[in-house]
C-alpha cells in the first residue's frame, strides 16, 4: 500500500495537470479517486488485525473499481453540476492509479474480490519509498510552476514503470540466487532487500528453520542473518484456536512465532510476528498468545 499522504500527492499532481489541460472536472474525479480506495480504514473500528486482514480488499478489486466509479461519478456530477462523461473517466483514472500502485508495491490486493481473497502482489517497492515519493513530490512542484502538464506526467508514468521493472527484475535475481520465499525491498535503499527462505540448521536450531536475511546488490552480499525454529503443526494449530493470529497469518508476509516460553507442563507463551518485513526498525505485528490445553485463552497485539 502506497501511503494515504503519497496517494493524496498523485491525486492532487493528476488534478492540476487535467485543469491545465482544459478538464477539470476531470481532475476533480481524479482527486476523489485517488483517496477513495483508503475509506476501508474504517475498518479499523472493528478491531486493528480484522482491519489488516480487510484492507485492500473490496475497494482495491475490479469489482469496487467499477462499482465506485459509478456511484462517486453520479454523486460528484450531482454535486458539481460537471460532465458525467469527464467525471466517470476521472473516477475510473483515479482508482486504477491508486490500485496499480498498491499492486505494486509490499501488502497486496484483492484483485478478484469478492470471489477470491487472494492478494496479488509485486513486491516491486515498499509502500514508503523513498524514490517514488519524492518522484511524485518534484511532479507536484513542477506543474504547479508551470511545467508542462502532459510532458510531466508522462514522465512521472515513465519513471514509476521503469523503476518497478528494474526492482522487479532485482527481485527475481535475489531469489534464484538465494532461494528465497519472500523479498521485501527496503523503502530507503533501491538494491536492499530484506529475504526469508525454510532450511535446516543442525548447528544453532538442530532442525528445520526460518531465516532473515539482508541482501545488497550488486554484490549480492548477504548479512544480518537471523534464525527461527519453524513451529510444529501443533503449534500452529493451537494459536489458530485464537482470534488474532488466525487474521495476521492471513494478512502478513511470513507471520510466525518468534519466541516461545513455556510457563508450566500445559501452559506456554508465544511471541509472534511479521520476520518478512524489518523496514524502519518495524516489529510489525507482533502478538503475545497464552496457550492453556492446547487452546488460546488470552492475546495481546502489538500494531
């Protein structure tokens, strides 16, 4: 997910370049559509890990593209006494933008929705970064100094595709060299990228494993290795008995118990979270489950 101050800069970019260019009902659409897709934070209200396993999802499909181009481009045309025609093409510029964005980049979206919940993701670029940013912030600038409208976001479009190209392509390249499961990119540095692959470890862990690492291209350098015993089906079993995990195993990359204490013969206490994505010192996720008789009977969340 692109940020929500990112989107609003792509929008309100898109909106000054269509009113220069003579359609600015057009550009009204485009704003409005650019921030629409980010009204499912409202589904924070029914608790923080049901909001992640929901972001993205209805909103971000083809069906919600459809769907709320039609009715925000009735309501704005309603609202605005503006062309239908001008606003529909705004709603339905707008929301793609946001959406290929969003594909783009670390959480993924529901593309099918609602008749599948699978996230498609490209990993080119995590949702704060640095150089799409400031890509985005110098187009703002320069078409509100009166550059030219459609040679700037031609060249905004231009970049923002070449550069996931080029992460995309880094991205295969770490993981056949490492065989890697997932690859995060870092948000500040375009070669960093953050990868997670199963092994087994006989010296530390004595069994199968989960480990973290860092990769810096292009040297391929790795450091920062990290490992995690991988839980037993048992485990997962039992932490699935709880409401919280059940949501951010399904929302996370590579969620996974982190740290487990045992507390008496039936009773233990389980750390878990998100190992896939260490950006910006992130503890994404983290959970505390107490686990009494093979079921979940208390959780705490860290988000």
């Amino acid at each position: 997910m692109v940020d929500i101050v990112h989107h609003a800069v792509i929008g309100t970019a898109g909106a000054v370049a269509a009113a220069a260019l003579g359609h600015p009902d057009f550009g009204v659409a485009f704003l409005l559509a650019s921030l629409v897709p980010d009204l499912d934070v409202l589904f924070v209200a029914i608790g923080k890990t049901r909001f992640l396993r929901l972001h993205q999802g209805a909103t971000h499909s083809f069906a919600g593209i459809a769907a709320i181009s039609v009715v925000g481009s009735v309501v704005t045309s309603l609202a605005t006494g503006g062309g239908f025609l001008e606003i529909v093409g705004g709603f339905v510029a707008g929301m793609s933008v946001h959406v290929v964005l969003d594909l783009l980049n670390t959480f993924g979206v529901m593309l099918l929705w609602p008749f599948s919940r699978r996230r498609f993701c490209a990993d080119a670029f995590f949702f704060i970064d640095l150089w799409v940013l400031l890509a985005s912030v110098g187009t703002l600038v320069g078409l509100l100094v009166g550059c030219p409208p459609l040679t700037s976001i031609v060249g905004w479009a231009s970049f923002v595709v070449a550069y996931a190209a080029f992460k995309t392509a880094c991205r295969l390249a770490v993981r056949r060299r490492f065989g890697s499961e997932t690859e995060v990119p870092s948000g500040i540095r375009p070669l960093r990228w953050f990868v997670t692959r199963r092994g087994v470890d006989d010296t530390f862990i004595g069994g199968p494993c989960v480990w973290v690492s860092t990769v810096d291209l292009p040297s391929f350098r790795e450091h920062g290795r990290a490992w995690y015993r991988a839980p037993s089906q048992e485990l997962l079993d039992e932490l699935r008995t709880g409401e919280l995990y059940p949501d951010l195993e399904g929302s996370l990359k590579r969620f996974m118990p982190v740290k487990i204490k045992r507390v008496g013969s039936r009773e233990i206490v389980v750390t878990s979270r998100c190992v896939a994505v260490p950006n910006f010192g992130n503890r994404y996720g983290e959970t505390t489950s107490e686990v009494h008789s093979g079921r979940v009977v208390r959780e705490t969340a860290r988000i």
